[in-house]
C-alpha cells in the first residue's frame, strides 16, 4: 500500500531529480538533507515560520551552504574512483567559475570543503578576479582566468601570482598574449609569473541549449593557425615555459555525454600533439558543463542529462587517458570548471501564494433562470441541467456555440450586461460539468486536454520570474516547484503561477515530469488565512545572478541555514533590497523623493484641499515606507510593520 507522502513524492518527482538531498518528513513538510541519504534534515515549514517570528517574511531565499559542500565531494569522488580504476597517471582538481554564483558565502563554503582536494577558483572578468584574490586558496590550487581581457585585467593577474597564486591567464584572443609579453618584461629570470593557457576553438560541438559555445563559430577560443602562433611568439620571446595549459569549454547544461566524449577526444589530441613540439604543458582543463538532472528524467532534454557524476568522470578520465598513452604522452592533471553541478542544489526560494487569479467567471450569486431570460441564456441554463457522461461532448459543442451568439447579442446592443454575466456563468458552468466527464473517460481528446488547460488555476504567487527564475523566462529552463507544507495530503487543484510583476511573461505555466513537461501543476486548494508556502528548487546556479529588477522588485530576503544533530541553525539573514535601494539603483535619492512628494502635500494643504494634520499624516507613511520590502505582504504580515535597520 503507498502511503500518501509515497504518492507525493511521486507527483512532484522528489527522488527523481532531488539527488538524495530532499525528502518529507511526517508532519507533510519539505525536508533538505545536508548531504545525500543523510538521517540529519531541516524542515522547511519551521524555518520560514523561524524566520517569520525575527520579521522576515517571503519570499525568501533559503542558502544551504552544506549542500555545496556535499556537491564538491560527491565529484571529487567520482574522479577519484575514476583515476583509480582506469590508472590515471595525472590528478584532478576543480576550479570554481565563479559567475555561476558569486556570492561569498557560497565561495566561501566551496573553497573550505574545496581546498582539502587542491580546488580553486576561475574568474571571467576584472571584477570577480578582484574578488577571487582575497580568498585564501590552498597553495597548490589554481586560480584560472578566462574571458576577454585587457592590459589592466591582465596586469592584475600578475599581482595575484606575485601574491602567491597559482595564476593561469587563459589566452581568449591573440592581442592578450602581447600584454602578457609587455608585462612579462619588467621581470627577471626565475621571478614568479602567472601562466598562460590557451582555449582551443574545438571542431565538436556540445548539446542541449549552449551547443553555440563550440564548434568553429564559437565566440570563444583559437583556431589551430592562432595556436601556432602563440607559440611562435612564446618561443622568440623565450618564454615558452609559461605554456601550461590547454583549456576548452563546449557549453553549460550538455545534456550529451556522447558529445562529450567526442570534444575530450579532440581537446587530448590537441594537448598530445602540443606537448609533443616539446612544450612542459601539463594541465588539461576541460571546462564546465556537467549538467544537473533538474526534471530527474535522466535523458538528453534540455533541463536533463543522461549520465552520472561517475559516468562523467569516467569518460573524461577514460578518454584522455587513451589518446595519450596513444600519442606517448604523460597524462596532464584535469582540470574541471563545473559552476552548475557544485551550485544549483542548494539554494531554494520559498514563497507564498497571495490568491487565486479567476480567469472562468464565478458564481457570486446564484442564477435563477426566468421565462423572460433570452432564449440563449435559457438554452445555457438546459445544458446545465442535462449534461451527462454520455452527450458531454455534443453539449460541450453546442455552449460553445451558445457562446458565440451570446457576444454577437451583446454586441448588437440586444441584450444586457445582467444577460451577458449569467450567460457566462452558465456557460463556463456547462466546460466544467464536461471536463469532470472527459477526464473520466479511458481517452481524453485534444480539446479536452485544451479545456483543462483553460479551466486550471492560476495561483498568484509573491515573486518575480525576472528576479527568482529568469532562465524560466529566458530559455525555458525548468525548476521542480513543490509545496513546503500539506504534503501528507494528495494535491486537489491544477495549476500554473502567476508572478506579481505587471508583465504577462510572468508566468510559470511548464513543470518538471519525468516523461513529458506539465502543462500544469499539482497543488492544494487554498485556505482562508493559511499561508500557501512554495518552493522553487535548485536555483542555485546562475539564477542569482541573472535576476533582474523589472518593476523594481529587488532581491528577496535571504537567510542561511546550517544543518546539524539537532536541527537547523539559522546562521545569517540578510534582508532583501528595500523600496528605497530599488529607486536608488534606477538614480533616485531619498531626499529628493521625500521633498518631491512633500511639496506636492504641501500645495494641496495650501490650497485648503486638505488639512494640515491629514497632511502630515500621509508624509509620514509615505516616508515610512522606504525601508520596506519591494514584495507583498500579507495582512498582518511583519513586513507592513515598520522595519527595523540592521
Ligand atoms: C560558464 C563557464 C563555466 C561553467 O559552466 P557550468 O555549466 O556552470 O559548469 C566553465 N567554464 C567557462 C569558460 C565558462 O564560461
């Protein structure tokens, strides 16, 4: 017998795409695991009501550090088991690109569990260099630099490896090998420099949605020609000895692992043949892309991946191993630049439900049906009255067409707005009266699914797609969302969510399944003064960062929760961008705002249109409300009280 958490599991897919990391508990809450099958769990329910009592309300981003931690081992593992059992001469290290989440604690979090295995860092810009050198590192790791570069990018590598990192400077384009030549001047023989890496322009492409990042068109990287003259150039320069590393990175999310393969074929034929014009080359970075499983199908979609971790390693250790003991070579050390797979896992936005958007017209007072109604009004009300299971379709044909007279009536100025509303409920009476009987039939046809689609609920939800989910909106991309609570009762509504920014793109209306993409998602009726309490799973990677403002709802609350034998801890809130942050970052000061609205007030007061004291008065909440949070509140939700600063 399967319970009904059993069958909540299975509806949201929780041990499909949860990596072990996620459960429920008795109560019916969402539980996170700080690492895979781990006993130790925190509830989700209790933390945002936690959270609630210190007067910080959703939505809110919860942060579990552990989670990062429980990634990096998980891949450090694989690659262990797979250079033991294949005999790899060489080692593997990760370097962390940080633009998948730059934010400290998360870093921070890597580089402690990170730095026991020689992890590092890689930065793609000047900025998130700048804040990769104050790390502390451990002093065999590397640091890797990548993206397009100029002189001061590139003169603020050399500081790094003067500091004592281990810096690489990819080379992106030829032009930066100058800088670093210039640079490499001012220096002596036996001085520390950084080293330089080249990214090969691969003739193989990757899969699923960044295949643009390889193949001969790709932005990135030097052709073969561009290569050799790298090399002339270090060669007369007498610097050859920087070449160190060969560097490719055929997209995010390769959902392939056959085109994975190919690429790492190629990348160690390269690499062989360099090391062959007797370079010391000795480090092959392989570049990111290990895709998370976030639909839990295991196949080659876009929001999947049909291999493991190990079966990643495997390929990846396995294959260049191959090509050079073919072409003589020493195996190099690997390096890996996974951002997604070490990220996505562990930070999760919870939100409430706010309401119900009504998109079929509802009943708000009963319909009587008089002889002196308009005979398509009267026609509605029998399909009412009589539709079964055996001529629900015929009926469902016929309020459609009732419908369409119902309009051109209207139009014509025939019959009245009073007509027209009970028409309606009549009608969207009769579509629900027939989807009760499709969906009891063995075959549901076409415009019934269609029906379903149109009758679903459309649950208003306190976020911004723009600001949470952007890959939802941008590309697609799909993120389990499961309820918090209630989930020791099976779902009784079908729904999409709406966000609360005024853009009709934000909506979420695909949902992770494991055969198909819902159309629709499972959830529970709402209840009157219950909070509905969702999450949005593993958004992590990138998603943080791609955020933006639109409607000026800023980032949400934040919190971070360790995991331990007696529970959580919640060890860090930080609180989310105030209405007054978000006008400053579109150019507006508090002064001048205050000022602007007073004058108005003040004009009115003067005019007599208002009294001084109701004047005041709306000053006075105007200028209160700067320093509260951009979402909604509910009513008596702590964030209509006055904030306190931190
Ligand atoms: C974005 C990027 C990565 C990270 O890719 P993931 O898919 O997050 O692992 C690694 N290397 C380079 C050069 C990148 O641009």
């Amino acid at each position: 017998m399967t319970t009904a958490i059993e069958q909540t599991l299975e509806t949201y897919g929780i041990e499909n795409w949860g990596a072990g990391y996620f459960g429920i508990n008795r109560k019916g809450n969402l539980i996170v695991h700080p690492s895979e099958s781990e006993g130790r769990s925190a509830d989700l329910k209790e933390i945002i009501e936690d959270l609630h009592r210190r007067g910080i309300s959703t939505p809110v981003l919860l942060r579990f550090p552990q989670l990062v931690a429980a990634q990096v081992r998980k891949l450090q593992r694989a690659f262990r088991n797979s250079i033991r059992e294949y005999e790899y001469q060489g080692a593997h290290m990760c370097v962390y690109p940080m633009k998948v989440n730059q934010n400290r604690a998360v870093v921070e979090e890597y580089l402690r569990e990170g730095s026991r295995y020689d992890f590092g860092l890689e930065a793609g810009s000047k900025a998130e260099l700048y804040g990769a050198l104050a790390f502390d590192q451990a002093p065999d790791s590397l640091l890797v630099l990548n993206g397009f570069k100029d002189e001061e990018f590139i003169e603020l590598a050399y500081g790094g490896a003067r500091s004592g990192k281990r810096v690489v400077i990819v080379i992106e384009k030829l032009s930066e090998l100058d800088s670093i030549l210039r640079i490499a001047e001012r220096f002596e023989e036996g001085d520390v420099l950084p080293m330089v890496g080249i990214r090969v322009k691969l003739y193989s492409k990757g899969s699923g949605r960044w295949e643009k990042s390889g193949g001969e068109a790709a932005k990135f990287g030097l052709t073969t020609t561009e290569i050799l003259e790298v090399i002339r150039r270090l060669h007369e320069a007498d610097r050859i000895s920087m070449l160190r590393l060969l560097h490719f990175h055929i997209g995010s999310q390769l959902t392939d692992i056959k085109r994975i393969k190919n690429a790492m074929k190629e990348a160690a034929r390269v690499y062989a043949k360099i090391y062959q014009m007797k370079i010391p080359i000795d480090l092959l970075d392989v570049g990111g892309g290990m895709a998370v499983d976030y639909d839990g199908s295991k196949t080659a979609f876009d929001s999947s991946a049909n291999y493991t971790a190990q079966e990643f390693a495997n390929d990846v250790v396995y294959t260049i191993k191959q090509v050079c003991d073919d072409e003589n070579v020493p195996h190099p050390t690997i390096i890996q630049e996974s951002g997604r797979y070490l990220s996505a896992y562990h930070a999760i936005l919870v939100t409430n439900v706010l309401d119900e958007v009504e998109t079929v017209v509802e009943d708000i007072t009963p319909i009587e049906i008089s002889e002196d109604d308009p005979t398509v009004v009267v026609e509605l009300g029998d399909l009412r009255e009589t539709i079964s299971v055996k001529n629900y379709r015929e009926y469902y044909h016929d309020a459609l067409e009732h419908r369409d007279e119902l309009f051109t009536l209207f139009n014509l100025g025939l019959i009245s707005l009073e007509d027209r509303a009970k028409g309606e409920v009549l009608f969207w009476d009769v579509c629900e009266r027939a989807d009760k009987y499709a969906q009891q039939s063995e075959y549901v046809s076409e415009e019934f699914t269609e029906l379903r689609r149109l009758l679903r609920a459309k649950y208003l939800t306190n976020f911004s797609v723009f600001r949470s989910v952007p890959d939802h909106w941008a590309i697609d991309q799909l993120f389990p969302i499961v309820p918090i609570h209630r989930l020791n009762k099976p779902p009784t509504e079908y729904a999409t969510l709406c966000d609360i920014t005024c853009d009709s793109d934000g909506v979420v209306d695909k949902f992770v399944d494991l055969h198909d993409v819902k159309q629709v998602l499972e959830l529970h009726s709402l209840t009157k003064d219950e909070p509905y309490y969702i999450a949005f799973m593993m958004v992590g990677a990138y998603q943080e960062v791609m955020g933006n403002n639109h409607n000026l709802f800023g980032a949400p609350n934040e919190a971070h929760i360790h995991i331990d034998e007696d529970g959580y801890l919640i060890k860090k809130v930080v609180r989310g961008t105030t209405i007054g942050e978000a006008l400053e970052r579109a150019r507006y000061d508090r002064s001048q705002l205050h000022d602007g609205f007073r004058r108005q007030v003040a004009l009115r007061v003067k005019r007599g249109d208002m009294t001084e004291a109701e004047g005041a008065r709306i000053v006075e909440y105007y200028e209160s409300r700067i320093d509260a949070y951009t979402y909604l509140s509910v009513n008596g939700d702590v964030s209509t009280t006055k904030r306190r600063r931190d």
